[in-house]
C-alpha cells in the first residue's frame, strides 16, 4: 500500500514572505531607533532655547518646557546682534557660492574635455591639497589679505572662502562633465559659440544636478565656517558671521546656554530649509557624477 506525501500548497512561500517581512521590521526598528538618536540632539537643541537658564539643566532629558521663555530668542536676535550677524553671513555664503561654482564648474569642464600639457600634474596638485591641513594655509592667507587691505573686511572674508581648492567640487563637475556626449559641443561650436558660450549656454545648464549639490555642500562649509571669519573680524565685531557671534554668549564665569540655544535654532533654520529643497538634486548630483 503506497502513501502519497502531499505538500500544502504556498507552503515554503509563506514562510520565505514571513521571513522577509520579519527582516524588514527589524531592520526598519533599527533605522528608526538610529534616527531617533541622530534627531535628538537638535530636538533638544530647540527645546532649550524655550526654557530658562535654570531649567536648561535641571529638566533633564525633558524636552517639554515648563513655560516657553521666547524672550531667548529676541536676545539672542537684538542684545546679542544676530540679526546683523545673519546678513553678514548671507552675504558671505551667496557671494563665495556663486564664485565656487562658476570657478569649480569652469574647472572641471576643462579638466574633463581638454587635454593640455600638465593635465596630469593638476591633477595631483589638486588631490594633494586634500591633505593639507586648513590651519597650515591660514597664515599665508591673513598675510596676504593683509598686504592687500582686505583683511577687515565682507569682502576679504569671500575671496578668501572661495580661494580654497575645492577639490571635491571639481571633481564632482570633472566626473558629470566626462559622460557628457562631445555632439553638444560640436553642435554649438558649429553654430559660432565660444568657450564661454559653450560652456555657460550649454554645458552648465546641464550640469545643474551637481550645481545644486556644489551649492549645498559649499553653503555648508561657508554656513558653518569658524576659523576664517574669526581672524577676519578680530577688529570688526559688527562683520562676525554667525558661527562667530555664539561667542557672545560665552562670558568669563557664565555661558548664557539658553541664549546660546536660540542663536544656534536660527543659525540652522537656513541650512535645514535649503536642505530640504535640495536634497532631491544632492542626491541626483553625487549618484551621476559617481556613475560618471
């Protein structure tokens, strides 16, 4: 007498789905917990600038304040000059943004299209540079702004912000600039347009991708930038920028942590709004230049 073995139906593929599922929870409890970590630090940071002094530190992790103190926030933007202190950054970080990406894209559309005798050792200057420290450069840099008269000055402080090699940034446009086919040049150039023509009509626009992430990553650094601006504005304390006017808040026995808080809450509401309205292009920018 024989017996036949039937197998339920779906078994395996249930299992296999169950499985799977099982994964993509622990893995999405993974990434929500990591999240969490990372967001609570500014959760935290906006939480304080609502409290008082006292309640900073003795509310422990609570990140709900007893009663809303807003008054931080009107220090932090008349008593201590923040709202001077964000137009002088404003107008820092969108003068050394439009230089860095005229200049980088220029450079890497050269780099990538071209070749010249001393293409190579370019090449290895500008990777070199990547290992010099900042601190070794900022004496030579305050020597000549000096010598020149632009040490104490907005516009000392953008020549010398996007004076830097920006090595990443000319290599992003280099990379995007390399995949580009050469019959968009050769169409333009037989209409009659030039190098500049070429490369501003046709070339940039298309490279607009990396222009949006060149532009985040620079606001960035230029946002954030410390060092720089410090010794340029040693003499001039109505031309800090923003990172260097938290300052203000650190006396010889106290530091006002609440002012503090609220300065640093709109010191990054830009750079979060930027953000978020181009992350989509950051993320196209860096995948195309990479795929390049």
């Amino acid at each position: 007498m024989s017996t036949t073995v039937h197998k339920a139906p779906g078994r395996g593929w249930s299992v296999a789905r169950v499985r799977n599922r099982l994964v993509w929870w622990v893995m999405a409890v993974i990434i929500g917990i990591g999240a969490l970590l990372w967001v609570y630090p500014f959760v935290w940071m906006v939480s304080a600038s609502l409290k008082d002094q006292l309640e900073v530190f003795g509310s422990g992790l609570s990140l709900l304040p007893k009663t809303p103190v807003w008054e931080n926030y009107a220090r932090a933007w008349t008593d201590a000059g923040f709202g001077q202190y964000l137009l002088n950054t404003v107008i820092v970080t969108v003068c050394t943004v439009v230089l860095v990406v005229v200049r980088c894209a220029m450079a890497g559309y050269v780099i990538a299209r071209y070749r010249f005798t001393g293409r190579k050792t370019v090449m290895v200057v500008l990777i070199a540079t990547l290992f010099v420290p900042t601190g070794y450069t900022i004496i030579p840099v305050v020597e000549i702004s000096q010598r020149l008269g632009l040490l104490n000055s907005l516009s000392g402080m953008v020549i010398a912000l996007s004076g830097a090699a920006h090595v990443a940034s000319i290599l992003l446009y280099m990379g995007y600039f390399r995949g580009v086919p050469k019959e968009l040049e050769e169409a333009a150039v037989i209409d009659g347009a030039g190098f500049l023509s070429v490369f501003f009509r046709v070339m940039l626009p298309l490279a607009m991708p990396v222009t949006a992430t060149v532009t985040l990553l620079t606001f960035l650094a230029t946002w954030n930038a410390f060092f720089l601006p410090l010794v340029f504005t040693f003499s001039r304390p109505d031309l800090r920028t923003l990172s260097v006017g938290m300052l203000a808040f650190v006396g010889e026995n106290s530091v006002d942590w609440s002012g503090m808080a609220a300065a640093a809450v709109i010191s990054l509401l830009p750079v979060v709004i930027l953000f978020v309205l181009l992350q989509r292009y950051f993320v196209e920018g860096m995948a195309g230049a990479v795929k390049s």
